[in-house]
C-alpha cells in the first residue's frame, strides 16, 4: 500500500509541475565550454571568450547571436546569470536575428548596467521601457529573466518584478529606436573595450503562441 501511495505522489507531483510549466521544460543554451550553437558577429570575432564556465566580453564591439535553434521564439522564458564590473555595459537581445556588424537591428535589448554613465539601467527595454534604477549591483551574480508572453514583456532581476511592457496596439518598427514584438533568437552584447560582463546559466523555456 505503501509503494501505491508513493506512486501516486510522485505521479501528482510530475502532474503539477507540467501544469505549473516547472523546471524540467527549461532547456540550457550554453554548455559552459564551448561555443556550440552560438555565432559572434564578424566585426570583432575575438570579443567574446569562455572562463570559468561564462561567456565574458573582452574587446570591442559584437554581438553574440543563438543560432543552436532554427525555429524562432515567439512566446518565451528566458533566464540567464549575470555579473557585470564597475563601469560596465552590456545587453541581452530577444526577437533579434544575426547581423554581421554594427548594433543589431531587429528585436529588444535588455539593458545590463548598473555603474556605467548611460542613465538605463539593467532591466531596461532600452529605449523602449527605460528604468533609471536597478536594485542589483556591480560584481555580485544575479539572475536575469526576460519573460514574452503575447504583447507582454516582464523583466525580473533575482525574481523581484522591475518591469512590465505591454506594447501598444498598432505598434511598428521603425529603426533601433522603435521596436515591434514578432519573434527570432537572442544575443549577447559586447559594448565596449572598458565593459567586462559575464554571462552564464543561459536556458530558455518556450510558451504556446
């Protein structure tokens, strides 16, 4: 009776977290080794390497796009960890697409900055939705959740809400400044020579159109 009793919790259990969308249906970009499934811009190809388990800025511009996925993503979670050094600038893109140079053109950064004298700070929809505050700090890990969801984006750093985005109806893309959800890949940012962020832990989970 026991044995039954056991199944049947564990059975609940899986039940629940498939209706909840739990942990087992995130699925990791990144290994930590290598850059499977990534391609970098070809304007500055050297900018991006791996230490220590995290892909980490180190030049001058480029931009990093997940290509390990032919299907776009429309609907999304996605987390990844991040560590920024003093004075530093860098950004997380979805709905974006490869380009070989220059800052990318389709899709929404996710601005990463906390010290660094652009007024946006992290959890910005830069130029978009822009937070002049950022309750995470300079050298210190935190996670980094980008969740689209229809004409909702909502942007938690650490779990804590710093921002929601419902685009307007009738909204059209018109240049960098002016963005239009649709869909597409993701992309890491190397802003500059002086910014040094890290990035880790990167895994998405799709959602229903």
């Amino acid at each position: 009776m026991k044995c039954v009793i056991n199944a049947l919790f564990v059975l609940l259990s899986l039940t629940a977290a498939s209706l909840l969308g739990g942990e087992g249906d995130w699925v990791s970009l990144f290994d930590g080794r290598t850059f499977k499934g990534w391609t970098v811009s070809e304007e500055n190809p050297d900018s991006f390497v791996i230490e220590d388990g995290a892909l980490v800025t180190r030049g001058k511009r480029a931009h990093l796009f997940y290509t390990g996925d032919e299907a776009p993503f429309k609907n999304f979670e996605l987390k990844v960890e991040v560590l920024v050094e003093h004075n530093s600038n860098g950004g997380i893109y979805f709905h974006t697409e490869y380009q070989e140079s220059g800052w990318p053109e389709v899709g929404f950064e996710c601005q990463v900055n906390v010290s660094q004298k652009d007024w946006k700070k992290t959890g910005s929809l830069y130029n978009v939705a822009n937070l002049g505050f950022t309750p995470v700090q300079d050298n210190i890990w935190w996670t980094q959740h980008i969740k689209v969801d229809g004409d909702m984006v909502t942007v938690r750093l650490n779990d804590v809400i710093v921002l929601q985005y419902q685009e307007p109806k009738g909204a059209q893309p018109a240049d960098r400044f002016t963005r239009k959800l649709a869909e597409g890949t993701f992309a890491l940012q190397c802003h500059d020579p002086d910014s040094v962020v890290r990035y880790k832990n990167i895994r998405v989970k799709r959602l229903p159109d």
